[in-house]
C-alpha cells in the first residue's frame, strides 16, 4: 500500500504564480524526498529532508516537513511552463531506509 | 556518464504470453528497484535487490511475476502468463546510497 497521500491531485496555474503540494504519511519516517516525472517516465529526483530538518531550498524549490502531522509541502516558485509534471513525494522508513515508499502524485499544469 | 537503461522501451504482448524487461542499472550501484505505474497512478513497489542480500519481493503481486540480478548488475523482471491488468509502465531505478534513486525511461507494456 502506498504510504503518501498527495493533495492537491491536480493543480493549473498560470506561470510566475507559486505552486504548493502537501504531502502527507503514515509512519515513522529517516528522509522524504520529492520526485518530478514527465510524461509518465523516468522520476528525477529534486529534494530530500530529513527527519531532524524543518525546512530546506533548493533553487526555487522550498520543502517543510512537519513529522508531529506526519506531512511535508513542496513549494514551487515562479513557476515557468516547463515546470509543468507531475511530483511525487517519497518517504523511506525510519529503520529501512533504503526502500522508499511513493505517494499517489500531484499533475501540476503551468500555463504560459 | 550512462544512466539507467530499460529495454524494450515498449512492448505489445497477447495474453497468456510471457515477458521479459530488462534494467541496466548505472555502474557501480548496488541497489536495483523496480515499480510499477499503472495509467495515472503512483507508483507500486514491485522488488528490491540490494548488494548479494536477499531481495526484497514484498510488493510482488502474485507467483506471476519473478525478477532476477544476474552478477550485482544487470536485472530481469518477468511476467508469466501476462494478463490485461498487467498493462502498465514498469520501472527500474538503481542508487548508491540506498537514499536517492536513479531511474530508467521505463517500459511501456499493453497487454492485448
């Protein structure tokens, strides 16, 4: 079963808005990465925080993860039309940390 | 340098029919996974090889499906006696670390 809930599952926004994704999960968790796939292939990999962490940034990417909701947001800003993916978020376990675990996705659409 | 690989990148099959899908993982990478996307969905944990380790099968879904890591590299996902529902975009991703994972195109595969 999949362990990450995603929400919104679709989000449309017109470019040089933010986009915000939560993410939310069941159990314990070491790390939460988030993961962007185009066109129904391969997943790139684009952030990961740890357990112990509350925030981190990346370029235009911004993650928080609140372990007492058990839930994480991605936060895109400026967003360009070639931002337009889907994301997943990706939990792995507190004492297995080698196997992630996937949510169900967020279609984000960027219109020029 | 390379990264992962899949082949064939799409394939067509009858029912009943077996298959078989192929992952070069990078080089160098101990960990090898595969997953399953079916239309629009997140992805399934399928199975897991790490190093000479016992894999992990734990998200195989039935005796139908069996995956082999033929000497710590290249891996081979088949599926028996292919049914309609087994129509989806298979994956295989390979890491290091056991924390960021590196994926492949994936294969596309349509049961008929």
């Amino acid at each position: 079963s999949q362990q990450g809930e995603e929400d919104p599952q679709a989000l449309s926004i017109q470019e040089g808005e933010n986009a915000t994704m939560n993410c939310s999960y069941k159990t314990s968790i070491n790390n939460l990465q988030w993961y962007r796939q185009n066109s129904g292939r391969g997943l790139v990999h684009l952030i990961l925080i740890r357990s112990n962490e509350r925030e981190k940034h990346s370029g235009r990417l911004r993650v928080t993860l609140d372990t007492s909701k058990k839930s994480s947001s991605l936060l895109i800003t400026a967003s360009r039309a070639a931002d337009t993916a889907s994301y997943f978020c990706a939990t792995a376990f507190l004492y297995n940390t080698d196997k992630l675990i996937f949510g169900t996705g967020t279609r984000l659409q960027v219109f020029p | 340098g390379a990264g992962v690989s899949q082949s064939p990148s799409n394939k067509v099959t009858e029912k009943g029919k077996d298959v078989e899908l192929r992952c070069d993982p990078i080089s160098g990478h101990t960990a090898l996974y595969w997953y399953r996307q079916s239309l629009g969905q997140g992805l399934e944990f399928l199975i897991y090889f790490q190093g000479n380790s016992a894999p992990d099968k734990s998200g195989l879904p039935s005796d139908r499906f069996s995956a082999e890591r033929t000497g710590g590299s290249v891996s081979t996902l088949t599926i028996q006696r292919t049914q309609q529902e087994d129509s989806a975009v298979y994956l295989c991703a390979s890491s290091s670390t056991g924390i960021e994972q590196y994926f492949g195109p994936g294969t596309r595969l349509t049961v008929t």
